[in-house]
C-alpha cells in the first residue's frame, strides 16, 4: 500500500525475494495541493528524527530574501533540528503513524511544538504532519488552516 494507492512494479528477471523499494514524495506537488509554502520529511536514524528532504516555494524564498535580506528560512533552520520518537508535533505522528493538523502553532506551547520560536520568526501559521513511508511529511502555510 502506498499514499492510498497500490504500488505495482515488475522485472524481466527472476527474484529470489521481494526487494527493498522506497518510494519517493514529490514535495512540490504537495506544496501546490495544498497551498503550503514549504515541506519537510523527516525520517528515523540512529533514534532521532532529521530533516531528509525540505522544500519552498520560489516566491515564499524570494519574499523572505527580500524582507530579511538573508537566505534563511523555517526549512533551513527545521533541517539543523533533531526529534525523538513522539517528540513535539512530527514525533507524535511517528510514533502514532497517524497524522495531526495544526490550524495554527502559535496557540501550541514549546513542549508541543519545538520549533515554535522559528515558526513565529518566519510567519509560519497552519502545518500539517502525516506519517508516510515509514517517516513524517509535514508541510505548513503562513495562513491559519481549519
């Protein structure tokens, strides 16, 4: 089962066993469902969650280098973080394999949401987390979401 669908895929050779496959997430294609301006998969390695994969949006990384004049963003600073299992946000979500929507994360206390300083520092609003693959999705807005 993969994303709510099946995953189907053959080989002219013969196999002595079902290999290993990891499928991939398009990250753009989430922000652009559904409106988010940036998105994140962590992933497991050796007990702590980190970012593997991390995108923006172009105008999202534009408006942000025009208005602090850096290149710093809610993903750059996220992808130094690393999480335990049921940690804050995406470390509930893992250890659940479920998911969580958070209309807006500056109603959450620091102890529910880590990052809760930088999602205030870079106008981050509406996130969502969901578990996939065996990791956590997480993408989110600058607007609130209900």
């Amino acid at each position: 089962f993969c994303d709510g669908g099946v995953l189907e895929f053959g080989t002219t050779t013969k196999w002595n066993h079902i290999p290993k496959v990891k499928a991939t997430i398009e990250l753009p294609s989430v922000c652009q469902t559904s409106g988010a301006v940036y998105a994140l998969f962590w992933e497991e390695s050796g007990g702590k969650l980190t970012v593997s994969t991390k995108y923006v949006t172009p105008g999202r990384a534009l408006m942000l280098k025009a208005s602090r004049g850096d290149n710093e963003s809610f993903i750059a600073k996220s992808s130094t973080v690393s999480l335990r299992s049921g940690e804050g946000v995406v470390g509930r979500v893992f250890a659940s394999k479920g998911e969580e929507l958070v209309p807006d994360v500056s109603e959450l206390q620091t102890s529910q949401f880590a990052r809760a300083a930088l999602a205030k520092e870079f106008g981050i609003a509406g996130l969502a987390a969901v578990f996939w693959n065996g990791g956590v999705l997480e993408y989110g807005s600058t607007e609130r979401w209900s």
